[in-house]
C-alpha cells in the first residue's frame, strides 16, 4: 500500500432534485450525515480533503474543509468537480501527484477504497482507476494523477461530459468490491433510495 500523499475530493455539486433539492450529502443515516460517513472511510488515506460543491460554502462549515467550486460555468457534471478538485491540488499543494474523487451521495463506501484504487493504477502504470461492484463502473470513485488536469480542461471546453469515456481515454483500470450483501457504491438519489440506506444502517452495525 502506498503512502503517497493523496488529496481527497469529495464530489457533492449534484443537484438531488429527485429529492426537492438541497445537498444530498448532508442528509442523515444512520444519525450521521453522508458526508460524515465518506469522510471516515477516506480521510485515514488521504493528506488532505476537499469538497466541491457550488453555491454558498457556508452551508459545509462545520465540516472545516475546503468547498471548491466548479471552474466549469452551467453545472458541467462531475468531470468539473474532479478539475476542481485537481486545481485545487495543484495550487496548494504542487507535491501531491494523486487525486481521490469520491461520490457525497454514498454512505457506504469501502473502508478501503483509496488505497485499493491507488495500488491498482500503481500496478497498472496508468493514470486512473476507478470503483467496481457486482460488474457495475463507479467512475466517481476513483483516483485520477493530477497531471491529467490540462487534458480534462480541454475536454471540458469542448463539451465532454462523461465520466467514463474520458477515464476510458486515459486506460482505466478498475478494482472491484462485492455487491453482496449490500452494494458499498449504493447511492441516495431518491426517497425509497434513502429510505433503503436507513434499513441497511439499522439492521447491520458495520454499516
């Protein structure tokens, strides 16, 4: 496992308006927020978080991190928030070579899923790798070198969207986690999806 700094992004610019609105990563499961449930599970890996998210930072204050807004006008999609999360990077700590995006609407991420995708593009030799589970790509959660951000620019000005097909680009390779008994990637975008993750917390400690 490699102790390379790593500077954690936490992606929670979306919309949630299949929910009416407001910041998906601070609803509560569980009694704690989402945002307090991914912030364990990365922070012990990564040399320093940030979160992006467009709009009033005050609202995440509590949290004493860094928000980094979007660069990209008009809410360009994740891809803007990892270039955020890059600049940032970049900016303040030239040292760091790795960034770990991670979706703000996943309350079950893997303990170990900074290191495992580190090591994986490690091993690989490439640039990217990002989350599987049960067969299915998480290309939010994944660690992308800080270098691609010139690339990822250019992309978004010419009006890439798509997570995937650029990583696609780029090699990616994948780590993947079981599916079963419950989906670590499992996301909150709707009521019945929030209520599902309650019933996870409830019925099992671990989660």
């Amino acid at each position: 496992m490699s102790a390379a700094p790593i500077c954690g992004v936490v992606l929670a610019g979306g919309l949630a308006s299949r929910l009416g609105g407001g910041d998906k990563a601070l609803l509560e499961i569980g009694g704690e927020t989402i945002l307090d449930r991914v912030l364990e599970r990365i922070a012990p890996f990564c040399s320093e978080i940030v979160l992006n998210a467009n709009g009033d930072a005050a609202r995440f204050a509590a949290f004493g991190l860094p928000v980094v807004a979007d660069s990209v006008p008009d809410f360009a999609g994740p891809l803007a928030g990892i270039l955020a999360g890059m600049d940032w990077a970049q900016a303040h700590h030239p040292e760091i070579e790795w960034i770990a995006s991670v979706p703000g609407d996943c309350p079950f991420l893997p303990h170990d899923l900074v290191p495992r995708l580190h090591d994986a593009a490690l091993a690989a030799t490439k640039p990217v790798a990002c989350a599987m589970s049960g067969g299915q790509r998480h290309p939010l959660a994944a660690v992308w070198r800080v270098s691609l951000r010139d690339d990822l620019r250019r992309a978004l000005d010419t009006g890439e969207r798509k997570v995937e097909l650029w990583a696609e680009r780029h090699g990616a390779v994948y780590a993947e986690w079981p599916a079963e008994p419950v989906d670590p990637f499992l996301n909150v975008n709707s009521p019945e999806d929030l209520l599902a993750a309650e019933e996870i917390a409830d019925a099992d400690p671990e989660f």
